[in-house]
C-alpha cells in the first residue's frame, strides 16, 4: 500500500482525508510545492522549502514548517513507496500539511529533440497581486490557458504581465536568446521564482558571465529569438522550437539550451547521488 504523510503521521495514500472544512479546499487559502526525486533524493530541497515558507507568509498563514524533520520525512516517505525516481508534492494550508509522492518518468529524449510549440495567451499575470509569484492553490488561470494550448495544438501557454511583456509558461519559467544574450523577464513582474529557474542562472553566468540579464521580455523578444527554452523542476530544462505559428531560430533546439541541460544534469547528479 502506498503511503503519504499528513499531519504528523503516515498513512495510506487512498486513506488521506481533508476537511471540507479546511479554507484550502474551500477558498484556495493554502500554498504547494511541487520537487523531482532521483534515485531517491529531491533535488534542492532546501529552496523548496524556503519558497513554501514565504508563500505561506505572503497567504498570512502562521504554519511552522519544520524543515529539519521534513527533509526526513520525504526521503522517507520515498523509502516507504519504493520510488527512486518521482514527483514529491508538498500541500499546506491553515489546518493540513501533506506530502505525497507519485512515480515519476522522464520524457523522453524524443521530446526534448523536438521540442515544446508554445502560443502567447491572452492571460496575464497581475504583478502588482500580494500573491503574485507565490505557489498558491489558484492555479485555475493556469490550468485552463495551458488546456487551451492543447485544444490548439500547442505543448504550452505563454502568459504575458500588466504591461503586456512575456512573464512565464502555465507551468515553467522561460528564457530567450538573443544578441549573445540570455534573457529572462524579472522576478517584479509577478512570475514565479522557479527552482529550476535559479539553478539555470547559476549555471548560465558560469559560461556567459554578465551575459545573463533579467529584465522585461517583449513579445517581439520572443519571436525573434535565436533560442527559446523552459524550466521546472520535472522538465528540467526543454527547447521551444515554435512560439504562436513563428519558427524559433532554425526550428530545432539550439546549442546554449543544449549546453545548459547537460549543466543541469550535472548539477542534479552532483546533488542526488547516494549520501
């Protein structure tokens, strides 16, 4: 049987209940994380946590999150599950803290040869919301831009910010090419400080040093990019090829992408291996 942690105790996975009276449930009053596990170890865990803890305080909920005992627990609950390789979920609210665990695979190489189509929405993202760049529970904007890009054809949305700049994906954040430059809009303009996001601008300014500049992304940017690609913590690192119906740089992925991911890759074996 597989398990899941809730307040304070294992359970079943089938067995783990919230209240309808919980305000998570209710009112979207409760924040998530969502974390890649290999060979049993979640990558970066420490910056997962510090972001929930700040979502939690921008929702104003006086949760304790202990941070100690849960980089126990996950690897735990992993054990519990027999799962090496798998996508961890954490969910807090006012009442609950749940992890669960589900086995997750890798796409395959197959897709990051081909490559994400996005299409810009007509959704935005309201930079100026006290919520704004936090994972909270209202994710439905989100989910139903990114099932529109589906219904056209599209492996994902682009949501734009107040100003009509290019903030992130429904589920990623996003970076250009262009100019000998790395771009990737601004954490002000509301998007969400993606972990994967992070490693990837460490990793950048290793090999393009000053190269690397966040700041407002145009549309116009990102349709004249040479390369375009984006970031989460369960793709990692996948090339977009086509944003709307306009061929990104030679319609395949480009080398910087290319480069980047086997950084990454790097960085998460450095950081995963057996302890």
């Amino acid at each position: 049987m597989k398990a899941a942690y809730i307040n304070g105790k294992f359970v079943p996975l089938d067995k783990a209940r919230v209240s309808v009276l919980d305000r998570g449930f209710q009112y979207g009053e409760g924040v998530f994380e969502t974390m890649r596990a290999y060979r049993g170890f979640v990558f970066l865990p420490g910056r997962h946590l510090a972001r929930l803890k700040k979502s939690l305080k921008a929702l104003g909920i006086r949760k304790k999150i202990p941070e100690k005992k849960l980089r126990k627990i996950i690897p735990a609950l992993l054990k519990r599950n027999n799962r090496k390789d798998a996508y961890v979920k954490i969910i807090a609210t006012k009442k609950t803290l749940l992890i669960y665990s589900l086995p997750y695979k890798s796409l395959p190489e197959t897709e990051y040869a081909r490559g994400y189509g996005v299409r810009v929405s007509r959704s935005a993202i309201n930079g100026r919301n006290s919520i704004s760049g936090k994972k909270t529970l209202n994710y439905l904007e989100n989910v139903t831009a990114r099932a529109r890009a589906g219904e056209k054809g599209f492996d994902e949305s682009v949501l734009t910010d107040a100003e009509g700049n290019v903030a992130e994906a429904t589920g990623a954040n996003i970076f250009i090419f262009k100019n000998g430059k790395l771009v990737t809009p601004r954490l002000e303009s509301g998007i969400l400080p993606g972990i994967t996001r992070g490693e990837v601008l460490r990793l950048a300014k290793k090999i393009l040093k000053n190269r690397v500049v966040e700041k407002a992304v145009r549309k116009s940017d990102l349709y004249s990019a040479e390369e375009v690609f984006i970031t989460n913590s369960l793709i990692e690192i996948m090339p977009v090829v086509r944003v709307d119906r306009k061929k990104i740089g030679s319609g395949k992925p480009g080398p910087l992408t290319g480069r980047l991911r086997g950084l990454l890759k790097e960085s998460i074996s450095k950081n995963c291996r057996n302890r």
